[in-house]
C-alpha cells in the first residue's frame, strides 16, 4: 500500500471513530439532594408576577427585598426533581478549564446568570452556593463588581424576576452543556442574588426564550447552537416528571433534549402551533383557545384573544384575575385565600379536573397537579394551583403556564419560521420518577446525555406558606 493510501485510510478510521462517539450516549449520574429550607408558595407567585410585569420593583421592595437585580447533533438530558416540582435545573460548564454548575432551565426568560465568588451571603447566596471563579479561567472576558454602565462586557446588567433578582456585570467565556459548546458565550457574572434563587443545588438559571427578552442583550445558548449548526434540528424538547414523594428531596426530574426529541418518552404524533404572532418573538406563547374545569367550559372574560406563554421555570398556572375568578367560582366552596393574594382555597376532597386547548387536542390536567397540599389556616380546604394576577396589557399575554400543566404533557419548542410549540401524550416510559434516556429521536447524530432538573416551590404539605 502506498504511503499516501495508508495516510488516507488513517484518516478515515479516525473519522469514523469521532463519528461513532458523537452518536454514542453520554450519561451523566444522577445525584439526590435535600434542602433545609422550605420554598414559600407566596414568593414563587411573586416572582412570576414580578417576572411577567405585574408588579414593579417598588412594591417587592415594600416586602422586604433591598436589592434586586433575572457538529450537528442532539442532546437528551435526564434531569433532577428538586422540592417536589417547583423548578427544574441541568449542569453546564463555564470556564477554561471548566467548571461545573447546576442551572434553572428557564423557558420564561433569556438570560444566562451564574452566581460570582462576589456573590456572599449578604448579598443573597448562600455559603453553600457553588460560584464561578472567573480568575481561575484562561478565557474569561468581562468586569468586576462596580464596572461601568457603558455597552458591552463589563456593563451592569439587572434582571428582575420578581421576590429575587439579579445584578452583575455582562461577561464572556466558554460554557458547554454536555459536549456543545459555544466559545463566546455572554452571561452575567452575578454578585447580587436575591429571592432564594440559589442554594447548594443551584448556582444560576439559563434563559431558554428569544433574544429580544435578554435583559443582557445576548444571544440566548441555545440559539447560539443553532446559529453555529451544532444542532441536527432547530428544537428543545422537554419532559419534566412528577415527584412522587411530599418531602423536598431532589429526584430524577425528567429530560430535556437540545436538538430534536426523545421517542421513547411520548406517544402518538406532536401536535404542533405556531406561537402567537409579533413582529419579533420574545416568548414562548400560545393562544389559549379553550380552558374547561370538571367539564364546563370556563369563558374568557379578556378582551381580545387569550395568549398563554409556555414557561418551564415557573411552577403553577397563573392568569388575570378576572379569569381565574370566574374559573374557581364553578368549584362549590372554593374562596379566595385570607392571605395569599391570588390564590384560591378548595375542599381537599373535590377533585379538581381541568384542561387546556391551544388550538387543536385538549390537555387535561391530572388532579393531583391542581392540588398544592391543605392551606395552614384550614386543613380541610387546599390550596389551588390556578392563581390569578393584574396582568398588564404590555405583557402581551394572559396566562402564564408552568409545571403544574407540563407534567401532564411532552412539550417541543421548534425554532422554526414562524417559530411553533408541540405537544404530545407522554409514553409509559415517563411513569415514576427515573426516566431511561435514548437517543434522540430528529438529527444525523444524536447523542444522549444526563441533566439534572429540579423542581423548586414547595407543593408538600410541609411547605412554608407565609404570608405575603
């Protein structure tokens, strides 16, 4: 053989063997946690009305808060049940060499936040928050606490998110999720946390919305894979899992998969809806054509079509008052809650049987996600997981869906012209709380890898319900 066929050859076993790795799972163990501190109900509602618009800083400050500031392949990602469904979170590098975090996975937002070694107690970490040291990495581009405000790296960058915050400077290095990597990603290198939205599980969140909402004016990471053809289709998809226990232990959350979807983890076909129409996307967001409880069909009482944005970092279902007050006076005996502005009470022993249409099938809700545990002042009444708020008109929607309704479903996000949401019956692969990942289901080479995904408010009956 001659030298330069043996060159050749070499070459292509080389080839053939990078190939064989990308379409190799990766698996990442799965670890199981437990927090002190129970979540507030009350401060998860207010995050997500501060986080939508429907209350402004001055009156979170009234609370109490003094600071604020929110190859082409694809990737499965088993995930981590954190505080019995609140939030769910993955890890991700950041850094040359990497470091490694737990991260919100946030389709509600666009940001990428990590908490700073600035970040202290007093400033809203907790001791046990793990950080990014931006001086142990050869590749990190941006300012310190106290840069100036002026454009681009190092400029100071607030995000609201409603009883929390976040506030630091733009920063830039490498971050990768499982072997995609972008070089030049932007975050915030936070130094003020407020809200309760770190601990020793979770370090940051990562925006999964449109550019147009990065408070930091960055591209969001998942549409720099796409940008950079990292990805054999322009898709998430995302199934998050129900805890089965009432303590605040973490578990296997589910899987989110970057890149086209998991086949075993759903049945049937997606049923696929453009997002509602604007002339530059911002969120994820359908219009909520038909919502029904225990069979009755529940009439919108909003001018205009009803708009509901698909949010995976938020953990109940919240739309405008009126609407949410019309929805619970169908339940007999259920009132609003003494002190939890929003929320509504409900005899435990009703069933409670709602579902969703966004045009096309209807999605019902299983009972036990209506139902966050009995309210502390009457054990006999629970709480509902429908609260409403004053949805300003700038919002441009009028529900906010979370967890409380994705349990229930297989859930694609297609970044498609126009961009489009799917949903699919999930498969009983998804029952219990361990999920067996495969390969993903669109793209050439696929390759599966484990996240974590946790779940943050607290819907156990041991949850701390305080008063706002």
């Amino acid at each position: 053989m001659s030298p330069a066929r043996k060159i050749l050859l070499c070459l292509l076993l080389v080839n053939l063997r990078f190939l064989a790795i990308v379409a190799d799972p990766i698996h990442v163990p799965i670890t199981r946690r437990t927090r002190s501190i129970p979540i507030d109900l009350s401060e998860k509602a207010l995050r997500l009305r501060v986080k939508y618009g429907f209350e402004n800083s001055a009156s979170i400050a009234k609370r109490g808060n003094s600071r604020l500031g929110k190859r082409t392949s694809s990737v499965s990602i088993s995930t981590t049940n954190h505080e019995h469904d609140g939030e769910y979170f993955a890890s991700l590098t950041i850094g040359t060499p990497p470091q490694t975090f737990n991260v919100i996975l946030d389709t509600g937002s666009s940001d990428l936040w990590i908490a700073s070694t600035l970040c202290s107690v007093a400033n809203g970490c907790t001791s046990n928050t793990v950080p990014f040291d931006s001086a142990q990495s050869t590749t990190f581009q941006g300012g310190s606490a106290g840069a100036s405000p002026l454009a681009g790296l190092g400029a100071n960058v607030e995000i609201l998110y409603g009883s929390g915050g976040v506030e630091g400077p733009a920063s830039q290095d490498t971050v990768s999720m499982s072997g995609l990597t972008i070089s030049d990603q932007v975050f915030v290198n936070a130094v003020i946390v407020n809200g309760s939205l770190t601990d020793q599980d979770i370090s940051g969140l990562m925006g999964l919305a449109f550019t147009a909402l990065a408070q930091s004016g960055a591209t969001p990471f998942w549409q720099a894979l796409i940008n950079t053809n990292q990805l054999s289709a322009p898709e998430m998809a995302i199934y998050v899992s129900r805890s089965s226990e009432s303590s605040t232990a973490d578990v296997a959350g589910g899987t989110f998969t970057l890149g086209g979807t998991n086949s075993e983890l759903f049945t049937g076909d997606i049923e696929f809806l453009d997002i509602a129409a604007t002339s530059t996307p911002t969120f994820w967001a359908l219009p909520l054509t038909a919502l029904t409880i225990n069979g009755e069909l529940v009439p919108s009482t909003s001018s205009g079509q009803a708009i509901a944005a698909i949010d995976t970092g938020t953990t109940l279902i919240t739309g405008t008052t009126e609407n949410v007050q019309a929805l619970w006076e169908t339940i007999t005996g259920s009132a609003p809650s003494r002190d939890r502005p929003g929320f509504y009470t409900f005899p435990c022993a009703t069933e409670v049987n709602v579902t969703l249409s966004f045009g096309g099938r209807s999605w019902p809700i299983d009972e036990q996600d209506m139902n966050l545990g009995p309210d502390s002042r009457d054990p006999s009444h629970c709480l509902g997981a429908i609260t409403g708020g004053d949805i300003p008109a700038s919002a441009g929607i009028t529900w906010i869906v979370g967890d409380t309704f994705l349990k229930n479903v297989y859930t694609v996000f297609r970044a498609t012209d126009p961009p489009s949401i799917g949903f699919a019956q999930l498969s009983g692969k998804t029952v219990g709380a361990s999920v067996t990942t495969t390969n993903a289901t669109s793209g050439s080479n696929s390759r599966t890898m484990s996240l974590l995904f946790v779940s943050s408010a607290a819907l156990s009956t041991m949850a701390v319900l305080s008063q706002m």
